[in-house]
C-alpha cells in the first residue's frame, strides 16, 4: 500500500508507504515507482 503524490519525470513518486516497502509494495508493482531518500511511513497496524 502507497499514496502516489506526483507524477514526475523519473515516474510516479510515493511520498507515504507500508513499513516493508518491498514486500507490500515493489513485490506487487509491475514497475518500480520512485520513493524520496525519507518517505512517510505507514502506521504498521493496518497491515496485520
């Protein structure tokens, strides 16, 4: 799970993401969005 913020140059940019990025997110994508040096983390409760 991702919010997207933008759609730039480079790809669509993730600026709030799950706790495991690759495994909630990269894993289920078919391409790899673009995720700033320091995104927000989402709260680790909703994916238990």
């Amino acid at each position: 799970m991702a919010i997207a913020s933008a759609l730039t140059p480079d790809g669509l940019e993730l600026t709030e993401v799950a706790p495991d990025v690759e495994r909630d997110i990269l894993a289920l994508k078919d391409f790899k969005p673009v995720i700033p040096r320091d995104p927000i983390l989402m709260d680790p409760r909703i994916f238990r």
